[in-house]
C-alpha cells in the first residue's frame, strides 16, 4: 500500500506542476511584459486599447492616460486599458 500512495502523491505533484507550467507561468510573463510596457509609455506613442481604440498619447497622468483619437478630440482612459503600442509593433515587422 505505502508503495501506491507515493505514486498518487508522485501523479498529484506531477499534475500541479503541470497546471503550473502551462497556465500559470505563461501567465506571469505575460503579465510582467504588460506593466513593463505601461511603465515605458510616452507622449506620442500611438497605442490601440482594449476596446480597440486608436489614438496617440497627449499627457500621462498616474493611473490614467489621455488619448487625442482625432482633431480636438480628447479621451482619458486607464492606463490598464491600453493594448499594445503600435509604435514598437511596427518596429518589429520592419526588421
């Protein structure tokens, strides 16, 4: 019996490592490359949001961002909100 009981516990730390590797690190990195590029936001850059937005960054502020999406037109959003910068995206497919 003790020699079945070491392969369940060897099977359940197997499956969570598993779960860990697959879902939940992925996850993380994917996380930290987010905030790193919400950290290395400046004016100018044009951005997509989440809601699929495009507009160029006109001030920064803390928490939140000011977008100019057209002539005189002006929209404050989370800085959470925000996508993807297309200013590096575009960097990326030219090399």
């Amino acid at each position: 019996m003790p020699s079945q009981q070491l392969v369940s516990i060897l099977w359940l730390v197997a499956i969570i490592a598993l779960f860990y590797f697959l879902l939940i690190r992925p996850q993380q990195v994917r996380q930290r490359k987010h905030q790193e590029m919400l950290k290395a936001l400046k004016v100018d850059d044009r951005v997509v949001t989440v809601g699929g937005i495009i507009g160029t960054i006109a001030k920064i502020k803390e928490d939140t961002v000011i977008l100019r999406v057209a002539d005189n037109v002006r929209i404050e959003i989370l800085k959470q909100a925000i996508a993807q910068v297309l200013n590096q995206a575009e960097e990326g497919e030219r090399k």
